[in-house]
C-alpha cells in the first residue's frame, strides 16, 4: 500500500472519529466516504473506470443531501462497493460477486493499512521523523492559541469547535469513536487491496463440479414449465386487480401483498442463480429456455407491482413499500440485462460490468427521488381526500418530507404530523453534520 493511498485511509479513520460518531448524518460522513474511495483509487496499479467512479462519488455526497437514515444507508453501501468497483472492474459474473463483499472483508483491509504504516515507520530514520514531529507540536500550540482567540471572540465558532472536537467522557462513547475510525481505516484498506488483487485474479477457471449439458436442459426445462403453468394458473390472482381481491373471499390487502413478495423473493433468486450456472454453456436451447425463464420471472415482477399498486391505493405509500417498488424496478432491469446478454456473445462479456453501473445508478436515482417526500406527498394526497392517515407513522418521517408535510392545513392536523419532526430540528447540526435536508427544512 502506497504513501498516496495510506494518507486518505488515515483521514478517513480520523474523520470518523472525531467528526462522524455521535454526530447526525451529514458533511463528515461524506467527507469520510470520499477519503475511503480515494484510498482505494490511490493504490489502484491500473486505470480506474471512471464511470463507476462517478457514481460512487455521488453516491457518497448523498449523506449530505438526504436526512432519512435508511436512504444513507443504502448510499453509503452502494458508494463503498462503487469504490471497490472503481478499482477492481468486474469482468465476470464471478469477479461482480467478489466485488459486493470486498469492502466487508475489513479484517484484510486492516492488515494491509497496519503493514503500510510498519513499513513506513521501519523504513524511516529517526532524524527523518524529527522534523515532523517538532512541525507537529508547533502547529498544535498555533492552532490552540490562535483556535482560543476566535473562540472567545465567536461564540458560534466556540460551540461549533465544542461539538466537533467534544470526545465525551463516556468511555463506551470514547470506544465507539476509536471502533468507528478503525472500521473506516480497514474499509479503505478493503477497497484497496481489491484494487491490488485486481489484477492477480488470472483467467476465469471451471468449476469442479459442474452440471452436464443434458442436466441442464432437463432441470432448466422442467422448471421453464413448472413457472409456465403457474403464471397460466395464477392469472386471475396476478392481474385480476381490485375486482378480484374484493371478490375473493378471505383474500386481504396484506395477504395479497406479501404473496406478491414472496413470488418477488422465490422466482427472482431461481431465476438469477439458474441463469447464473447455466448461463456458461453456450448451447443454443439451453439459452432459449433460460430467455424463456427470465420472461416468465418479469411476468412475475409485474404481478408483484401490481399487487404494489393495489395496495398503495388503500392503505398509502410507506418506506417498505416504495422499497419495494425500486427493488422490482432494479430486479426487472437486471434480467433484461441478462436476457439481452443471453442473446448477444459481445454483451455477455460486458454484462457484469453493466449490472454494476445500473445498480450503483439505481441507489442513486433511488435516493434523488427524495422517499421520504414522495411518501409525505402520499400523506398530503390522501389527507386531500379523507382517506386515514397513521400518524404515528407520518411522524417517525425525516425532514426530508417536511416541505410536502407543510401542505396539510392546520385545520386538518398537520401541524400534529409535522410538530415532532421539527422538534427533532431544534438540535443544531454543526460542521460536521451539515446536512441540506435540514438546512432547508429549518
């Protein structure tokens, strides 16, 4: 690991630390994020893909705009396996797979980032280490005197420097800073050494045990008709719409959604594991039938958002369900994917590395579409009409629906739904936890 991907590994830890634990989502965590994904970039042998690079760098930006944790979460995941993707451009469907772990494999990530740092010091002299040391003590007595100055003269200064640099006397507190910033250490360390091992992966290699060509056609055709008749059998379920779940007895909105993604869950993974080990052979029939069961698994994606819909009606839009809605979407476009790379020998070699692309795009066109506003804008449209709105639920929203929110009138109860998220507000955010949704939402 090089000077040049060391120094971002050890900001990122550093910010972590001290700006990112006990601090609300915001400026550090992205900054964080950025140091993880350049240290990966700095130790990158090769040319990085600058696509994927794009998108994992928006995609860390996105905790400064989003309030609503679990859209930062799924950004934060996407821009860390985006960084890893940056590094390390998957090939093969094998290497996508390696690609989704290796910012997880923290315990290697650290190992490499603790051998840079020996290596750095056993190779230094010690007069080598003198003079950054005395610049180190020099700079600190400057910045602590000068620091104390602006300080007494700005008491905005003083409580934002409080904030930032306050570790707490807690020593579970104290811990969780010293945890959080090896942890980002490590991940940057993770994302560099896939950049390494990039290219010591070597050709692709057979596996040992690998199903014949007749075995397949047997198990991948059996199961073609298997998913054949059961869209033929379901077809008043799949698309009778509200007609047929009012008609049917015993059959709710809730029993009729979860065997939506049930179906979603069971036909999406056969589907992308078989076609992920018979997708190898290249025998014409054999990749008609697989063709055959990704059009019958998007019947099913269809169902599935249908059922969606249906249920969206009557009871409004919730984190779940428009969850939901954007992982139909994503599973949908995958399969067309692998349905056109199926059917052209030059996509298919390009397929894994599109699947990336799409998927990092989808987390990030995911969290541009504000969730949190488009349900609080379900909560306003059904709040027009009369329609029962759980409030209990519309108030555990983020800011981020704040601006759709403030459309219901008082006379209605809005202020009821929107009074604790602004009492939330009242906490100031900081430097470090600068967050756009807030700022405008304050």
């Amino acid at each position: 690991m090089s000077k040049h991907a060391l120094i971002p590994a050890l900001v990122a830890g550093a910010l972590s630390a001290c700006a990112v634990a006990e601090q609300r989502v915001g400026l550090a965590l992205s900054l964080a994020l950025l140091a993880v994904i350049a240290a990966g970039v700095a130790a990158a042998p090769s040319r990085v893909d600058r696509p994927v690079l794009g998108l994992a760098v928006l995609l860390a930006l996105q905790p400064t705009l989003r309030d609503a944790g679990w859209v930062v979460v799924a950004c934060t995941v996407a821009a860390l396996v985006g960084g890893a993707g940056a590094v390390a451009s998957p090939g093969r469907w094998p290497a996508l797979g390696r690609l989704v772990v290796a910012p997880l494999r923290l315990l290697r990530g650290g190992g490499l980032v603790v051998d840079a740092v020996g290596a750095r010091t056993r190779g230094a002299r010690t007069r080598d280490w003198a003079p950054v040391a005395r610049g180190a003590g020099l700079a600190a007595v400057l910045v602590a005197g000068f620091g104390a100055l602006f300080a007494s003269a700005d008491p905005a200064f003083a409580e934002a420097g409080g904030e930032l640099f306050d570790v707490g006397e807690d020593p579970w507190a104290i811990a969780w800073r010293l945890v959080l910033g090896a942890a980002a250490c490590a991940a940057a360390g993770a994302i560099a050494r896939a950049g390494l091992a990039a290219p010591a992966i070597g050709p692709w290699r057979q596996p040992r045990l690998r199903p014949g060509r007749t075995e397949l056609r047997m198990a991948v055709g059996a199961l073609v008709v298997l998913f054949a008749a059961f869209v033929v059998v379901q077809l008043p379920i799949l698309f009778g719409g509200d007609d047929h779940v009012l008609a049917t007895g015993g059959l709710g909105y809730g029993d009729y959604a979860r065997a939506g993604f049930l179906q979603l869950l069971v036909v999406a993974a056969l589907t992308l594991a078989v076609v992920g080990v018979a997708a190898r052979d290249r025998d014409p029939l054999l990749r008609g039938l697989l063709g055959a069961l990704c059009v019958l698994t998007l019947v099913v994606l269809l169902s599935a958002q249908l059922r969606l819909g249906l249920v969206e009606d009557a009871y409004g839009l919730t984190r779940v369900r428009y969850g939901g809605q954007a992982v139909l979407v994503w599973l949908a476009a995958v399969l067309v994917v692998v349905l056109l790379a199926g059917a052209r020998a030059s996509l298919s070699r390009r397929a894994p590395r599109i699947v990336l692309l799409l998927s990092l795009a989808a987390v990030l066109g995911f969290s541009i579409t504000n969730p949190d506003g488009r349900i609080g804008a379900s909560v306003v449209a059904r709040a027009a009409v009369g329609k029962p709105i759980d409030r209990h639920y519309v108030q555990g929203l983020s800011a981020d629906a704040l601006h759709q929110l403030w459309r219901i009138p008082r006379a209605r109860g809005g202020a009821t739904l929107w009074r604790p998220i602004e009492a939330r507000l009242e906490r100031p955010d900081g430097i470090a936890g600068f967050n756009v949704g807030r700022w405008t939402a304050r």
